[in-house]
C-alpha cells in the first residue's frame, strides 16, 4: 500500500499517528517539546496538519499546551496517574461486565491466544507487556460492543501506556496474566458479576501501586512497579 495515493485530509492522521507512536514508544519523552516548525521540518510536512496533531494529543492527553511555550510532552504525576485509574477501573469493570454476556469461541479462542504468548514472555521485555496487555484489553472491550465506552477506553489508552513507561517493571508480567487469566475464565462461564469484579481487582491493584505504601507531600517519584 502506497502513502501517495492517500488524499491530502489522511496527511493530519498521520503525523499524528507518527508523532503518538514515537510518544508511546518513549523515543519522545514526557516534558519533550513538541516544536512545530522543526516537527514540520524533520517528517517533510508543511506546519499545518503538525499543528493539527499537536492539537490532537493534546486532547487525548499525551501533550500539555503551555501558554507561549508551545506544546510538550505530557509529564504523569502521581495524582493524574492516580485518577486515570480511577476512571479505568469503572470503564474496564464495565467492559468486561458487558463482554461476558457476548462471548463467542472465536472471541474466547483470540484471548487465549494472547493470554498464551503474555504468559510466554521474557518479563523484562517491557516493550511486549505493554502491546499484550493493551492487546488482551482492547479485545475485551471490542466484545463488550459499546461504541462510547471504547471511544472513551481508546481515548485513555495513550495515558495509560505512557503511565506503564514511566514506572519500571518488577515482577508485574506474572500476577497481570493470573489476573488476566481470571478475567477469561468470568467471560468463559458467562458470569457478568464475576468479570466485572476481577476485572475492577485488576485495576485497582494497579492504582495502589500508584498510590504507593502512603500519601507524601509534593507528588513524591512514581514506584517502581508495572501499571499494565
Ligand atoms: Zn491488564
């Protein structure tokens, strides 16, 4: 597939897509500035639809705009890490709530599948806790077939992994498939109570790593810990 015969209107997409993969990859770190000019220069597009994917992450989270400065790089702290996972909880609760009253054996036998390959990897690899992860989440929600609730799931997606790559991985891989694997099994007996609730469990445990063993003054360093 050729990039050329993309109409003028795809060229926004995909700066922005370009500039959000190299965010979440973390080749653009949190505080990086997201200067127009030079953005426009360095991937041979003219300013506007670097504007326009400047304004996008914005939106979505992964870009703060600072007044005069430009745009840069969203830095998490502890308090906004916090909340997004307040807010993840409710949304995945009722994800998987909604996905257990749909499951199919193909929906079943795909998060098998990357359940099997999460469970196989090397938990050093950061990189492929966070795709399997975000992987075995996105298919969950996919089956629970509401349109709003993955809209506002994908929309904190970007946060949610810059949230997972601005803490360290200990140890995480093992309990995030066990959790994982319980929430197949609630989707597997077709029990909406069951999936809502370890699903909520999953994320919860999360936010208390978050949270860290105590409330310190001045948004003390984030714990070293997985987010997925
Ligand atoms: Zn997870």
């Amino acid at each position: 597939m050729s990039v050329d015969w993309e109409p003028p209107v795809r060229v926004g997409t995909s700066v922005y897509e370009e500039l959000r993969a190299r965010i979440l990859t973390g080749e653009l770190s949190s505080g990086a500035r997201l200067t127009v000019p030079a953005i426009a220069k360095q991937l041979n597009v003219s300013r506007s639809p670097v504007r326009d994917a400047v304004l996008q992450l914005v939106r979505e989270g992964l870009a703060i705009e600072e007044f005069n400065r430009g745009a840069t790089v969203f830095i998490p702290s502890r308090a906004s890490l916090v909340s997004l996972y307040h807010a993840r909880e409710a949304l995945e609760g009722m994800a998987a709530r909604l996905a257990a009253a749909r499951t199919t054996p193909e929906a079943v036998s795909e998060l098998s599948l990357i359940l099997d390959e999460h469970e196989a990897i090397d938990p050093g690899d950061f990189a492929r806790h966070i795709d399997l992860d975000a992987r075995f989440h996105r298919r969950v929600r996919d089956l629970a077939g509401s349109p709003v609730l993955s809209r506002m799931l994908e929309e904190i997606q970007g946060q949610v992994i810059v949230a997972m790559r601005s803490t360290n991985l200990s140890g995480g891989v093992g309990r995030a498939t066990a959790e994982h694997r319980a929430i197949l099994e609630a989707l597997v007996q077709q029990d909406p109570d069951a999936a809502e609730r370890v699903a909520r469990a999953h994320i919860v445990r999360l936010r208390r790593i978050l949270e860290g063993p105590e409330q310190e003054a001045g948004d003390p360093p984030l714990p070293q810990a997985s987010a997925g």
